[in-house]
C-alpha cells in the first residue's frame, strides 16, 4: 500500500543515519542474468596513442579559435576601411597632394648659346582642393653646368588653379655655355591650399644641350716652335648670338716655358686679360701677343688655353661664365742653328752673381741642318746699369762699344765662312760688373746685366738661292745686393753700464755689450735674422737696446736670434744704419788665467734678395775680450788675470 508521507519521512531519515555512520558497509548482491560491474585496469601513466589523440583534439579547437580569431579581424578591417574611404569621399575632399600636381614642360632639348629658347609649362591639378596663390619660379645658369653658380630667376604669379583645372604658362631664357654643354633648368611650383599659411613646393627638372657657342674664338699661330724663339698669337673673338652680351672678357693661359714679351691692344689685367665690354651681334675682337719659348727642350708640347666670357659679378677680375674655349698646342722643335748661352758654366734664363765675381759667357753653337750653312755670324748683344763696359774681354770676338755688342763672323774665325752639318763649337768672352756703390745717387738700382745673344747664317737652295736662318736667346745676370754685418765687443762705451774688474779676474763677473750692425746697398732684404750663441762661461744678462728690436736668447741651447725682418736698400750707406745691443756677462774660471776667452760665438746673417730672388747669407767670426773697437780699451787687458 502506498505511504503516506510521514512514514516517507521517517524511512529518509534512518537511510541518512546508516549512511553516515562509522560501521556503515555497502553491500552488492550478484543476480544471475544481470550485467556485473567488472573491475577495471586503471593504467598509471599516459599512453602514446592516448597522448596523441588528446593532442588532436585540442589542436583542433586551437585552430577553430584562430580561424575564429582571423574572420572577425578581417571583418572588422573591412569595416574600418569602408568607414575611412566614406569619411574621405565626403568629408576629406580638401586634402593636396603633391603626387597629384603634374609639371610637363615642351620645347627644345637643344638651343644655341646666346639664343632665346621658348617653354611651355603646363601645370595640372589632379586635386579636389584648389591650388591657391600659386607662383611659378624658372631657375636657370648663367652659363656654368651647375645652378650653385651664379643663376637667373623668372617668377611668374599664376594666382588660383582650380581642382581639375590644367594651366599653361609661356616663358623666354637664354642660355650661355660652351658648345656641347648640358644646362640644367630648375621648374618650381609654389603654392598655398585653404586654411594653411604654409607655402608647399613642387619641382620639375628640364635639361638643355648647347649646340653651338654664343662666341666663335680662332687663333693664327705656328704649330711648331724653336727653345729661344719669339712666337706671335693672333687670337680673334666674333660673337655670334642675336643679342648684345655684356662685360665680356678673354684670357688666355700661357704654358709654363712662354716669356711674354709685348700685345696690341695691351691687357686690362696683368698680362693675360682684356676687358672687351659689351659686344654687338656680330662684332669682331683681334689680339696679338708675342713672346719667346725659353727653358724648353726639343720634343715639348705646349698649350696655350683661350677663354672668353662674361665677367664674374664676385670678382672682377675673373670670367664668371665661360661661353668658349680654344686650345692652341706648340712642338718645340730644335732650330736649324742653335746657339746657347752658359753663365759662370750655369744653363739658365736667370742668374745671380755677387758684384765681385766676374761674369764668364760661354756662347755654344750647332748647325742640326743635313745641308751646310755659309757666313755664320754670333752677336752678343750687352746691355744694363751694372755692365763695366770698359772692361768686357770679347777673347777671340771684336765689341764694338757704339753697339754695345760682341761679334763673332768668318773674320774672327775662319770656320764660320763654312759649317758642315752636325758641327759645332763655342765662343766666350768676360765682363766683371760695376761696383754696386757707383751710381749717380751712390748706390746702383736694382742692378742687371742684360745678354741677348743671336746667331744667323745661310743657307743654300736650289738655283742658288740663299735661305738666311736665325735664331736667338737672351739671358739676364741681377747683381746681388752687397749685405754687410758688423760686430764688436765693448766695455766703456755703447748703451749700457758694464761693470766687473777690466781685466777680468776668476771667479769675478765681468759685464760687456755686444752690437750688432747691419749694412745694405742694392736691394731688398726680407726675412732677415742673425743666429748666433753663448759659449758655456757667458750668461745672457737680457738687456737690450733699443727695445723695440725683437731679440730671443734660449737659455737651454744658449742661442740668440735677433729677427731682423726687412732690411731696406741703402741701409748704412745712403741712409741710417740698423743696430741692436744687448749684455751679456762673463765668469772667469781659474782654468782660463792667461787666456782670451770668447764672449760670443760666430754670427749668422741670413736672408732673402728680392731683387736677384736668391737667398743671401754673411757670416761673422766670434768675439773674444780682445776690445779692438773699444776706444777706451788699453793693451794688456785681453787676458784673465787672478
């Protein structure tokens, strides 16, 4: 019968009892025709198979989830780019970009120099911004390959170009350059967009080719040239553009070995530059130069360099802007007949001598001709203010004093009446120069002895026709100024007081003034000093007079230089003389007694003659107690006493 529900109550609770009780013990019964519970092998560690299927599954929910990952990022970016290219399209409309403006530029890749070259420059607006207050800016060379030179601008205002909108702008240049020439031409577009006070830049870059020089240059000289020959360059300029080009110039670079001599119309600048101011279309320019080839050896290539241009705006002395060059190259050839000159045994243009050693000329000669030469004749012509005229010995030659020239012909010298080919041989005469103090004002200026030595002879053609062959070289001797440098030791007289016991006695210091004097008759001296030293029993006291003379002692390596600097001509003789003193002081040691100590050691004068450019040196004996220029001074005084 069915319970009612206390008895349910009842039965719950004893069951609740029983099974949390200590003693409580489960009990199965077994029932035939029942499944049993089998007990089943629990393994203690993981298999392989159990492993890898665990890792199989979990593998697959792990990319499950990265799929799941990827498809809503890619949905979102999706999301994302649609909402920027919405937000672009109706709100970002005003954005500019540089990439959006196109610059083309028509016309021609070539023009000629000096020439006006038409552009076209179309510029178009790909934006859906206006560009405002837009300026157009062509940026062009003068006439070098560079813009970092001097350059030309043309700003143009263009003012508003509308989104879509293509503009196109005409200019004129004109370019200059030599022929062949690349020149760069710079475009720039510079423009504001609303709302923004920054000035934004687009450039474009155009190239042009010079087909032709604005400025035609040519040359008439010789292609082949003799050592010691005089060359004649006739150089022309025409200007070939349609327009006058203003402040032009030429200059001409003349190889080392040319001796320029003389040109028609005379240089503007040195010896090499004309200013030929504005020039017409179509005007002519003509300069002749001459010189000599000196100091060259048969074989030589020398180049002379023609420049012509426009002048520089930095420098008025230079070409800013080179529209032509020329290049005009001379062999050096050996002459038919050759003569050279020799000085004291010495090849070369210049020479320097001192005015007491006579000058020994050697004249060699050779015929390099296959053909004999008839009449040889040698002149040596001597000229300048240092030349003792009554005392040229012309040896085997005849100087005839009215042309103050040595001649040498078949009179002199009966081989000259014929030379075979390949012969050669020599003549010398002698001279000794002027003393340098002879001139009307007492000194000699700038003393030079000037030989210009010429040789000729003939040459036989055919039908007897006779070719007459010269040739020439020119030499010039400077004198070098006669540099004087006194010394003496004093102790009673000159700028300081000296005191000590006179004669010195040992181990009892004895003071003395040393002076310096200079002396200088023809020339220029720069880079002037004396060098000298104290022996090891002298002190440098350190007075000196005057003070302003720059006097150094090292009191390590006991020297003394006096920098003298610039000596002017005349000094001591014509005008006043330059002197410095200083003391010094002298310990006598008892290893001395009886003899005559030196105070200072051998001086050295060294400088430099600006007018023979050579360097010049005097040398002057040390000085001892022995007071010969001391007026005071009485004999038996020179010698260390106890």
């Amino acid at each position: 019968m069915p319970l009612n529900e206390k008895e349910k109550l009842n039965r719950l609770e004893d069951l609740k009892t029983k099974l949390f009780s200590k003693g409580f013990q489960s009990k199965i019964e077994r029932h035939e025709g029942f499944a049993h519970h089998k007990k089943k092998d629990v393994p203690d560690h993981w298999n392989k198979e159990a492993v890898d299927k665990v890792d199989s599954v979990e593998k697959f929910y792990m990319k499950t989830s990265m799929f799941k990952k990827f498809f809503i990022f890619s949905v979102s970016f999706l999301v994302l780019a649609v909402g920027f290219a919405f937000y672009t399209y109706f709100y970002g409309g005003n954005t500019v970009s540089n990439n959006n403006i196109d610059i083309a530029i028509l016309g021609n890749t070539f023009t000629a120099g000096g020439e006006e070259l038409p552009l076209q420059i179309e510029i178009t607006n790909k934006n859906n911004a206006v560009l405002e207050l837009a300026d157009l800016v062509v940026e062009y060379p003068k006439g070098t390959t560079d813009l970092s030179g001097d350059t030309q601008h043309i700003r143009e205002s263009l003012g508003s170009i509308q989104a879509g909108v293509i503009h196109t702008e005409n200019v004129k240049i004109t370019l200059f350059g030599e022929q062949g020439s690349i020149q760069p031409i710079k475009i720039t577009l510079e423009y504001r967009v609303e709302g923004s006070n920054a000035i934004f830049v687009k450039e474009k870059d155009f190239q042009v080719s010079i087909s032709s020089a604005p400025i035609n240059l040519s040359v008439d000289a010789p292609t082949e040239a003799s050592p010691n020959q005089e060359v004649t360059l006739k150089v022309k300029a025409i200007l070939n553009a349609t327009k006058i080009a203003s402040k032009m110039m030429l200059k001409v670079d003349y190889p080392v070995g040319f001796q320029y001599e003389t040109a028609s119309p005379a240089p503007s600048l040195g010896n090499n530059v004309w200013n030929l101011g504005d020039l017409a279309p179509g005007s002519e320019t003509n300069i002749s130069i001459t010189g000599k080839m000196v100091d060259v050896f048969d074989g030589e290539e020398k180049t002379f360099h023609i420049l012509s241009g426009s002048q520089s705006d930095k420098d008025k002395t230079m070409i800013g802007v080179i529209f032509n060059s020329l290049g005009h190259m001379i062999t050096i050839k050996k002459p038919f007949i050759e003569a050279q000159l020799w000085i004291n045994g010495v090849y070369q243009r210049e020479y320097a001598t001192d005015s007491k050693t006579p000058i020994q000329g050697e004249i060699r000669w050779v015929n390099n001709l296959p053909t004999k030469i008839n009449d040889l004749t040698i002149t040596a012509k001597i000229t300048g203010n240092a030349v003792n005229r009554k005392a040229i010995d012309a040896r085997n030659g005849f100087y005839n004093s009215s042309l103050d020239s040595i001649i040498w012909d078949k009179n002199s010298d009966k081989d000259f009446s014929e030379v075979n080919p390949g012969d050669g041989g020599s003549v010398s005469f002698s001279l000794p120069s002027l003393p340098i103090f002879s001139g009307a004002s007492g000194l000699l200026p700038d003393p030079i002895i000037s030989i210009d030595v010429s040789i000729s002879g003939k040459q036989s053609l055919e039908g007897n026709a006779l070719q007459e062959l010269t040739n020439s070289e020119s030499k010039v001797v400077r004198i070098i100024s006669d540099l004087g440098l006194s010394a003496k030791a004093l102790y009673y007289s000159g700028p300081f007081t000296n005191t000590g016991p006179m004669p010195p006695k040992t181990e009892q210091e004895t003071t003395y003034t040393i002076v310096w004097t200079l002396s200088n008759t023809a020339n220029s001296i720069s880079k002037a000093k004396i060098v000298s030293s104290l022996p090891p029993w002298v002190r440098f006291v350190g007075s000196i007079f005057p003070i302003t003379e720059d006097v150094a002692y090292n009191p390590s390596t006991k020297e003394i230089v006096w920098n003298i600097g610039g000596i002017p001509k005349g000094t001591g003789i014509t005008s006043t003389d330059r002197e410095v003193s200083f003391q010094v002081g002298f310990l006598p040691s008892l290893s001395q007694v009886g003899t005559t100590p030196v105070l200072v050691n051998d001086a050295v004068l060294t400088g430099h003659d600006d007018f023979a450019n050579v360097e010049v040196r005097v040398n002057k004996a040390s000085l001892n107690i022995r007071l010969s220029n001391d007026s005071s001074f009485t004999a038996g005084s020179e010698r260390v006493t106890q």
